[in-house]
C-alpha cells in the first residue's frame, strides 16, 4: 500500500510553546477620523485662526490618520474666554448639578469605550489589550469617582463650601491621552472650574472624541474647550494671564520653564513629571511573581510610563535566579501590531522617542552595560523597539539616570536594605518604587525611606482613582486622584 507521505503541517512553536493564532481587533470599531480637525471652543468645533496643520500618524503604520490644527495664540485666547463666560454659571450650579454631567460623561465612556479603545490604540501606538482594559476602565473609573464628590466638597477637608479657582489651562502628554484628560478634566469640573485642554501633538484624537462626548452629555457650552497643537500652543495656554490654575503633565525640563514662567504670578500650579523608578527584589521575595511585576513594571505601555519600573535593583543572592526567570518571561512577550489581542508590547508613540531610545542604549553600551533583548521579529514599517535589558549598570550610567522612557530595563544589584534605598533614593526623581519581599515590616521600613510619592509592594504600576498619586524632588509636586487630588482645584 502506498504511504502518504504529506506531512500534516506543523503548528507554529516559538521555544517549544504555540505561537497564539492572531486575534484582531477591527479598527474600523474605532468609528469615524475626519480627514481634518479644528478646536473645541464654546462647545463649537471651529477653525483656527492660522494656517497651520500637524498630522497624526498611527505609530503601528506610519500611515497619517488626520490633520488637526496648530493652535495659535489667538485660539487660546478665544478657548480661554469661553471657559470664562461658562465659569460664572457653572461654579454658581449646585455640585448635585456638576455631578450629573459628570456621571453622564463616565457613562458614555463606558458605553463608548470599544471605540475609544481602538482609537487610542490607533493614535498612540499601544496595544489593545491595554487600552481597552487598563485606560478605559480607569478613564471612566475617575469620573465616576469624581462626580462622587462634587456634592460633597464641603467634607473633603478644605474648610465648607471651598470655591473653585477659575479657569484652568491643562497640558498634557501623549503616554495616556485619555487617562490624562480624565486625571485634569474630571476634578476641576467636580469642583466648579472650567478647563481649556491641550492634548499632545502626537496623540490628539481621543481628546477630541471627547469634545464629542461633552456635547452628546450636554455640558454646557465652555466648560471643556479642547486646543490642539504642539509645545507652542502649550506654552500660549499656561502663559495666558486670565487662567487661574495651570495643571501640567510631561517632562522635567518642560515642567521647569512652567514653574518659571508661572513664578511670581497669582497662577496655581502643579506639575507631574517624569521619573526613574527602582523596582526592588529581595531575596525572599517570590520570584516569579517578582518576575510578573518586573516586566509589568517596565514593560506595560511600552515603558511609556512616567512611574515606570525602568531600575531594577535586585539582591545579589538572587540576581542570577531573578535574570535567568526574567530572560524565559521576557522571551515569551510579543510584540507587534498594537490592535491584535495578543500584543503585549506595541508600537513607539512617535519616531522622536524611537529615537531618544535608541540614542540612550547605544550610551549604556558605550558606556559599557550589557545589552540583552529577546529575538523577536519587528514589523517593518512603523516604530518598533524590543524588549531590552542591561546588566552591569552602575550608578552613574546614563542609562541608570535618565528617563528613558522606552521598554528598556537597567539591572542594578545590591546587599542590604540599607545599600537598597540609598541606590533607590539617588536619582533627581521620586515619583514611584516597588518593594518585593515576603516581609512585611520590611515593606513599611523601605516605604518610609523611600523618597517616592508611590511605593507598591509585592505589585507594580496599579492605579486607582482613589489614590493620591504625584512626586517628589524633580517628579514635580501637587496630587492627582483621591480626595488630595481636589486640593489642586480648590482655593484652599
Ligand atoms: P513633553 O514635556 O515634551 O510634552 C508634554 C506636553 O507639553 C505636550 O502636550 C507638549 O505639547 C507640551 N509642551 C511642550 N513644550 C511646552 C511648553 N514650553 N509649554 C507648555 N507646554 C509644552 O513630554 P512628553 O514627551 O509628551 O511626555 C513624556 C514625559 O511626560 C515623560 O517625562 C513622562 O515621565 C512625563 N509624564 C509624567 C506623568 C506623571 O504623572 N508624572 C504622566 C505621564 C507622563
């Protein structure tokens, strides 16, 4: 009888595990991107007064998804206005009133919320699977939670009926459109000030899908007007002199010329920078669940991450059974397109970070740190990074120093508690730390040493609107979330 000699053909294996069989999100689900967008003012969307355009462009791609106006100084001023004529009626409203516009808003988030996933997803490069079960739960989760106070700012601690400030000026930056938007727009609606929103140039779209939603909630015209553009926009917003409270989220250098622009100006401020988080691993720790927080830490959202796990600090005893885990994890992470399911790690936001990336490893090679990445293959167009690791770091790398601000690791060791917070506490940042041990004093012991406004322990990189969250040292300074994170809004 004649063999059949046709093989069967053969399942895909990468390290002997199944590869996973694609799982695409449509991104038609992201609903409809005009070919060109204006600003949000007075509840209008409405031309600019100058000429010129930036475009966005899907990172996965390079394709360009839109083109939205560079806002002018005049924009501003028109943006700035509105907020003011809404102000008079908006904070005079009851905040039972306030909180029903802002419960509808988180309503339509959520109903909304595939949609927006995928937008975001599209616009900023990350993968799905965050988006739509990380940003979005959280966006809507805020204002939920911040609609739950508006009607009860008397007992939130500033003395009764606290007063709003007036109009805010809002910037922010391109890691989390949305989340970003919702951690400025929700608390200074809930507390009776009006906003005008700047989105960052390469992220714009969510924020005006947004303005979409404030009109389909029916807020009032002028309590959320949305400017797009780039940093010259931004600096037109916070340098305005009839907005009474600037809120800032991006980078250090950027925060500084804020905080001097602002001094000596009646303008509150905060300022929520960037950082250089030590994740740190004791022996006792469990390992592999360190190991899921490591990679989570650094990993999630690209390293996109302003609390970013991006130095691990690892005690000598257990380096090499911490690495050895941390290589087999990092080996099965995926990377490519941001809407497959399946991604855990998507596309750089923009080729000026893959840039600023690849410039900063090739210092701590330069400098003399070992470089390790999974092989994996990279898709060809659009701005990809792999997963990196370095060993061999010390202090004074750059790649130890500076926000990298990419899904790059520096591996760094220690032998005491002791040696742990000093090498913890030595960098110009302090906004975020984590602490894996089985000990629990030793977690309350390190957490009061650490000169950082978030330390997780036995956990990484976990968000909740009811908890305060901002720096210390060159991270910035004023909270987001919680009830502190009113403080900002209010005239206390
Ligand atoms: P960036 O400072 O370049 O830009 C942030 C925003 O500021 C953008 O909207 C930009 O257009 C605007 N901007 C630029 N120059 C300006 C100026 N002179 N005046 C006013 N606005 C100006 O930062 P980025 O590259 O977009 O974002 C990455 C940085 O943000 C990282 O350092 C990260 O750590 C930080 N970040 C911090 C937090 C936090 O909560 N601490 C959260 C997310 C991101």
């Amino acid at each position: 009888m004649a063999k059949n000699t046709k093989k069967a053909e053969e399942p895909v294996r990468k390290n002997g595990l199944f590869e996973y069989a694609p799982a695409p999100e449509s991104p038609a689900a992201a609903g409809d991107i005009a070919t060109s967008y204006g600003h949000f003012i007075g509840g209008e969307f409405v031309d600019s007064s100058g000429s010129e355009a930036l475009k966005t462009v899907n990172p996965a791609t390079e394709q360009v998804l839109a083109e939205f106006a560079q806002g002018t100084e005049e924009d501003v001023d028109r943006a700035v206005a509105a907020a003011r004529k809404a102000f008079t009626d908006w904070s005079a409203l009851p905040g039972s009133e306030r909180a029903k516009y802002l419960f509808r808003i988180a309503r339509i988030i959520q109903e909304r919320s595939r949609e927006l996933a995928v937008l975001e997803s599209i616009d900023n490069g990350k993968p799905i699977r965050e988006t739509r079960d990380v940003d979005l739960p959280l966006v809507a989760a805020h204002f939920f939670y911040y609609a739950g106070w508006a009607d009860k700012l008397d007992f939130a601690g500033y003395g009764s009926n606290p007063r709003p400030l007036g109009v805010a000026g809002q910037v922010i930056p391109w890691n989390f459109p949305l989340l970003m938007l919702a951690w400025k727009i929700a608390p200074a609606l809930a507390t009776g000030n009006t906003v005008v929103l700047k989105p960052a140039e390469t992220t714009p779209l969510t924020a005006l899908r947004f303005a979409e939603i404030c009109r389909q909630a029916g807020l009032p015209k002028g309590v959320v007007n949305i400017v797009t553009g780039d940093g010259r926009t931004g600096a037109a917003l916070t340098s305005h002199p009839d907005v009474n409270k600037v809120a800032f989220t991006g980078s250090t250098p950027v925060g500084r010329a804020i905080a001097k622009q602002l001094a000596g100006t009646r303008k509150k401020l905060s300022l929520e920078l960037g950082g250089k988080a030590a994740n740190i691993v004791f022996d006792d720790a469990p390992i592999d669940q360190a190991v899921e927080g490591i990679v989570n830490g650094i990993f999630f959202n690209q390293g996109h991450v302003c609390c970013a796990g991006s130095r691990l600090l690892v005690q000598e005893s257990v380096q090499d059974e911490v690495l050895d885990a941390l290589k087999r994890r990092m080996d099965s992470l995926r990377v490519g397109d941001p809407l497959d399911k399946n991604t855990d790690i998507g596309a750089i936001n923009s080729a000026a970070q893959l840039a600023r990336i690849t410039e900063l490893t090739a210092a701590g090679e330069a400098e003399g740190a070992e470089r390790w990445s999974p092989a994996c293959e990279l898709p060809g167009a659009g701005f990809w990074f792999r997963p990196t690791l370095f060993t061999g770091v010390s202090q004074a790398h750059r790649i130890a120093r500076e926000e990298i601000f990419g899904p790059v690791l520096s591996v760094l060791t220690f032998r005491t508690p002791t040696e742990a917070v000093e090498k913890a506490n030595n960098t110009p940042y302090g906004l975020s730390a984590g602490v894996w041990t089985e000990k629990g004093s030793r977690i309350l012991w390190m957490a009061n040493q650490l000169k950082a406004g978030v330390v997780w322990a036995n956990t990484f990189n976990k968000f909740d609107p009811t908890s305060p969250f901002g720096g210390y040292k060159e991270s910035g300074y004023g909270r987001e979330g919680g009830r502190h994170g009113l403080e900002a809004y209010l005239d206390v």
